[in-house]
C-alpha cells in the first residue's frame, strides 16, 4: 500500500517510449505467429512478416504467413526454392516484387552470411527489399537492439503527437520524423517499444478514428491539445491513376484454363495470365473468331485497369501457353485479376 505521503508526491513523469513500452505490455499484439518463433529462425520470420505487413493487413498476412512458413520453415529452404514455388505461394497479396526481393536476399544471405539475416542495419538495408525501416524493425524485433523505424503508421502516430508539417514521405518532412525516431530511441526494451510503436499506430491511432481515449501518449500529444488531428499527418497531392485498356483472350473448358507466363516487361511480369493485346483489332487479327465476352474493372495502384474478354476456342500463335487445370490454379502464381475474370466467366 502507498503511504500518503507517497500519494501527495508528484508523479514521477515518463518518457514517451516508456509509455509506449507499459502499453504494449498490457495491450500490444504478442500472439502474432511470428512473435511465437524463438531459436535461429526468429530473425527470418520476423522478417518475412515485415515483408507481408508493407501493403497487407495482419489478418491477411497471419494466413499467407503460415502458409509460406509450413513451405519455407527455415531460410535455407526459402534460398532453395524455386522463384515459381515462392511466387505460387504469395499470390493474392499482391506488389509480387516484395516475393522476388525476399527469395533473391535469402540466397545472398545463403552464399554471403551463413544462412542467417546479418545483425547489421547496414548489410540488412543492403539486401533486396529492405529499407531502412525494415532493417530496423528486423534489429529491434529480432536481435532486440535500439534501431528506430518509421513506418506508415509511425509516421502517423509520430506526425500527430509532435505536430509534424507536411507530407510524410516527402524528403524534408522524413528527415524531421527520422530525427525524432533517433532521439525517442528505447534502450532497456526495444522490442517492446517497437511492436508497441506499430500496434498503437494500426489499433489506436487509426487514419479516420483515433481512440484518443485510451491512448497511453494522449496527455502530450500535441494534434489532440490542439484539436487538428483530422490534418495530420499532412495529405499529399492525390496520383492521378491511369486508364489502361487490356484485351484478353479466354479460352476454357469445364475445368481448364489457357494461360501464359508473363514477360518481365509486362503488368505481372513472371506470372500467369491469359494472352493479352494492346487493342481490339490486334487480338482479331490472330483470332478472328473471338467473341466478346464481357468487360470488367480492375484497379492497381496507379492504373485502373479495363479488362475486355473475348472468347476463343483455341489460343493461337502463343509459344508459352499452358492448358492449366483451374482446380490447380494455386500451384500457378497468377494475379488477383485472373480469379475476378473466371468467376465473371462463371456467373455469364
Ligand atoms: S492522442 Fe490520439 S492522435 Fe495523439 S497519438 Fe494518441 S491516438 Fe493518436
């Protein structure tokens, strides 16, 4: 029991981290699957899930991480797979350059490091795919050293609570919020801040509803004092997207489907889709008996993507095609655009 006196003392103030540490251990995330590995593997799927998290949600990611993990336990067996079975395993995720990244870094960790992920920032940062963030999540998560990060949900929770002007990406605004990360580094628990840092900024310090409430930093945290966190973090200029006309040659039967590997050129390199035409009349000249099927809307992120479908009964003049069982779709890795084109064909 705290004696009076104890209770008219002034509280002892703490520091931000410190803050963001007691939360996390009372309410941060610690049943992730990649917070359950201990052991020489710890390093290789913590990174795998910072990999997954860029542009996924953890609900997603939980699932294609098991997946790919029951595939690739170790990071040996991901440098001995072959690209076709790595990228089988990441379809539907979505930004497939993050899969290539991953499975040229752990041949180069393979051949250079003894099999392990270097626990160094700057021969991490030096691998494919990883940046400074990432580097830092994996030293501060993995090998529990200080490392700041400054992801997407960082920059949020950091541009709001210290009034941080303008666009987040843009140079001169990361350089301030890279130079507040280093100086509110976490000695004595890293890990703890960090993962505390990533889960307060996905769970509490949301885009459009803040839970300022509950929130372990919200007593100093400037956008709040002043009222303005709907205008933090400063929005940049919207990215017009691109209209892009594909036309697209299908050719199935009850249970298959005619497909190509993809130049490394093209929208999808290196995955499988139906043979696709710049235009109309050129999908004619080599089919002339294509009907059309449907169209439909696709969008990327700086393309949006109208697909028209023709029907053929036989692909022509196409050296790469497969004639691939639908049922074993999975084993081709293939854009999410190829599942929204059969189930239309489905429902026509
Ligand atoms: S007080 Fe509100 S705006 Fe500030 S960091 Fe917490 S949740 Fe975000």
């Amino acid at each position: 029991m705290p004696s009076s006196t104890d209770l008219n003392r002034p509280q002892k103030s703490i520091s931000f981290s410190q803050r963001v540490v007691q939360w996390h251990h009372q309410h941060g995330r610690k049943n992730l699957p990649w917070q359950q590995t201990t052991g020489a593997e710890k390093p290789y799927h913590v990174w795998l899930s910072e990999i997954m998290l860029q542009q996924t949600q953890v609900i997603k990611v939980i699932e294609y991480f098991d997946r790919f993990i029951s595939a690739f336990p170790t990071l040996n067996d991901l440098a001995a797979a072959d690209e076709q079975q790595v990228l089988a395993l990441w379809s539907g995720l979505g930004y497939y350059n993050r899969a290539r990244n991953l499975h040229k870094a752990a041949r180069i960790c393979v051949d250079q490091h003894q099999a392990t992920l270097p626990r160094d920032l700057d021969q991490l940062i030096a691998l494919p795919g990883i940046g400074r963030s990432t580097a830092a999540a994996i030293m501060s998560l993995a090998y529990n050293q200080p490392e700041p990060i400054m992801d997407g949900n960082v920059k949020r929770v950091f541009a709001r609570y210290f009034l941080v002007d303008g666009e987040p990406n843009k140079s001169s605004t990361l350089k301030q919020l890279w130079q507040l990360a280093e100086a509110h580094r976490e000695i004595d628990e890293p890990a703890a801040y960090t993962q505390g840092l990533m889960d307060l900024g996905a769970t509490l310090c949301s885009k459009t509803k803040p839970r300022c409430d509950v929130c372990p930093i919200t007593e100093s945290c400037l956008a709040k004092a002043k009222g303005v966190i709907a205008d933090y973090p400063q929005k940049k200029r919207k990215v017009k997207q691109v209209e892009v006309d594909l036309f697209v040659v299908l050719s199935v039967d009850q249970q298959h489907v005619a497909l190509e590997l993809r130049n490394e050129h093209s929208i999808w390199p290196s995955l499988w889709f139906p043979p696709v035409f710049a235009d109309k009349d050129s999908l004619l000249a080599t089919h002339p008996n294509a009907k059309k099927h449907f169209s439909l809307t696709h969008k990327l992120t700086h393309r949006i993507l109208q697909i028209h479908v023709f029907n053929v009964a036989q692909v022509v003049n196409h050296p790469e095609i497969k004639w691939v069982n639908i049922e074993k779709l999975e084993q081709y890795p293939h854009p999410k655009a190829l599942n929204h084109i059969l189930n239309q064909h489905d429902n026509h």
